[in-house]
C-alpha cells in the first residue's frame, strides 16, 4: 500500500539550533572538552557548513577528539540525556503542531540528518518519529571512531541513505516531501515531490524563489509563509 512520506533534516529545521553546535558547548561546559580553541574551531566548521563547504571527515575528527577514550555506549547515554535536557526544549513549535497533523493523517514521518545517529535517534524517539537517519560511525573495540560507517547522511548521502531505506520496504510512496534550512539539502530537495523552506539560509532561499519552494518561518510569536522573492 503506498501512502506519502514526509522527511525532516533537524537542525535549525525541527530544532531551533544546530544539535552539533549545542553538542561542542556541553562537552566544554562538563570538562570533557578542554583545547582552548575548541569553540573556535567549531564556529570555523560551522561556517564552512554554511556555505557548503564542510570537510565531513575533519569535522568528524575534531568532534570526537574529546570523546576518543569513551565507550560507544556511554557516549550513547551521555548524548541521550543531553537530548532530552537540551535538544528538546528547543524544538520549534510549528514542528510540534506540523508533525501531529502529519501523524494524524497517517503519513510516513521520518528525520534524516547530518549530525551522528547517537543525537539524531533520541530526538527522532522523543517526538514520535520511527525512522531516524543520522551519520553512523564505525566502531573499533567498543568505541567510535572518526569514520562514517556506510553512506553519510550529508548532502547526496541523504538521498541515498533514504532511496536505500525505501528500497528495503515492502512498498513504495506516493510523495515524498521534504523539510529543510540548508544549502546542504539541495540534492534532497531536487529529489522530494514537495519541499517546504524553514528559516533557509541566503543560498537555499535564492533556491526557493528559483523552484518556487514556499518558505516558512519558524520560531517568531507567529509562523509565517514568505514569497520567495522577500529577504529573510
């Protein structure tokens, strides 16, 4: 039986901030983090992200360096709990009403995102949603390692990640639509039958007024939905 499909990248889509950003300054504020330039760094990779430039595999490095001696699975709990106290306050609230009318609709609801599965699953199970895609890591002895396990989740990936994923299903879907802030979702977007534009960085939102993508804006007293031909 074929019913829609609707995706959700989450930072700064579902999440009123970037999970991974959040992530680096908790690592600091519990001491787990100690490189003076650690923050720094991180705003560097973030900028670099933002314009669509990111090196996946130095970012993955320099995210896990504090981590590197810690079990998976206690990475796993820390980063749990870390969802729960941090991530979920943040969510914005047009994606809580959006995803209950999807939810009582009977669609297929699903989270694919760049940041590392360990942050992605426990938010996606928070709100209800089954299927949680983030970046797998490879693990060696019981502990992550800096290398994305199969397809990342980034850019192309996500479009392969979740054509791989359908492709093990026992059916197909009617629509696919697709949420998003991120140039970095571009091929996501090509992809999707339907694409709605969240608080879109510049580049995506000149991308928006191309396709003629709606843009909505979250997290302000009311939800908005812009032509793509006003600025942000």
């Amino acid at each position: 039986m074929m019913k829609d499909l609707v995706v959700f990248d989450l930072d700064e889509t579902l999440l009123n901030g970037d999970s991974m950003t959040l992530w680096h300054q908790f690592l600091v504020d519990k001491g787990f983090a100690t490189a003076p330039d650690f923050l720094a760094l991180d705003t560097q990779f973030m900028a670099a992200y933002a314009d669509g430039s990111l090196d996946l595999d130095a970012y993955l490095a320099f995210s896990l360096s504090p981590l590197k001696h810690m079990l998976a699975e206690d990475i796993n709990a820390l980063a749990a709990r870390f969802a729960k106290d941090a991530l979920m306050p943040l969510i914005f609230p047009e994606a809580i009403v959006t995803l209950a009318q999807y939810k009582d609709e009977g669609v297929a609801l699903a989270i694919v995102s760049a940041s590392p599965s360990f942050l992605v699953k426990p938010v996606a199970k928070a709100l209800g949603v089954e299927t949680a895609m983030g970046i797998d890591l490879v693990l060696n002895n019981g502990k992550y390692q800096p290398q994305p396990e199969g397809v990342p989740s980034f850019r192309e990936g996500k479009v392969l990640r979740l054509t791989q994923w359908i492709g093990g299903l026992d059916h197909d879907f009617e629509r696919i639509s697709f949420y998003t802030d991120s140039i970095n979702d571009l091929p996501m977007c090509l992809f999707a039958d339907d694409v709605h534009i969240i608080n879109p960085c510049s580049k995506l939102f000149k991308k928006a007024g191309e396709y003629q993508w709606p843009v909505h804006k979250w997290g302000d007293a009311q939800s908005l939905t812009l032509s793509p031909q006003q600025p942000t």
